[in-house]
C-alpha cells in the first residue's frame, strides 16, 4: 500500500460516526516498517494557516476498519498533542 496516496487525507471516524479529524501523517515503526499510529488533524481555520496544534495520536489498534474512511473501534483512546 502506498501510504501516502492511500491514507493521508482519509476522513477518521469515531464509533459514533463522527468526524474527528483526517489523517495528515502516520508513525511508522522504523525496524518493522509497520504503522504504528495516525497523525490527525483536527482542522478548522488555524489547521489551513499552519497552526494548529490540536493534532491527535491515533493508535493502529484503536482502528476498527480502513477503507473509504477509517473507523475506530470506540470512543477516546488517542493523545492530543
């Protein structure tokens, strides 16, 4: 899979089906080359001027499903940062 074409941008979805953010970058495990967690912005008018700091951290595990959008399992479970 090619990362970058395949998942930055994708929508991520709460349990809920809400909206929480969309990828902008992805942790990848440097000895494995697997991905260990989601990078999510959050967006709004600071993310578009390059400023926003309301990043979250989604673990791989957390993630339910990938395809058009990615679903994650239940709610919470990610750092902001």
């Amino acid at each position: 899979m090619r990362i970058k074409e395949e998942i930055f941008g994708k929508e991520v979805l709460n349990a809920s089906a809400d909206v929480i953010g969309r990828v902008k970058d992805v942790e990848v495990n440097p000895d494995t080359n697997e991905m260990e967690a989601f990078v999510v912005s959050k967006g709004g008018v600071a993310e578009s001027l390059g400023f926003s700091n309301n990043d979250l951290i989604i673990p791989i595990e957390r993630v339910k499903q990938i395809g058009d959008k990615i679903l994650l399992e239940d709610e919470g479970g990610y750092t902001i940062i």
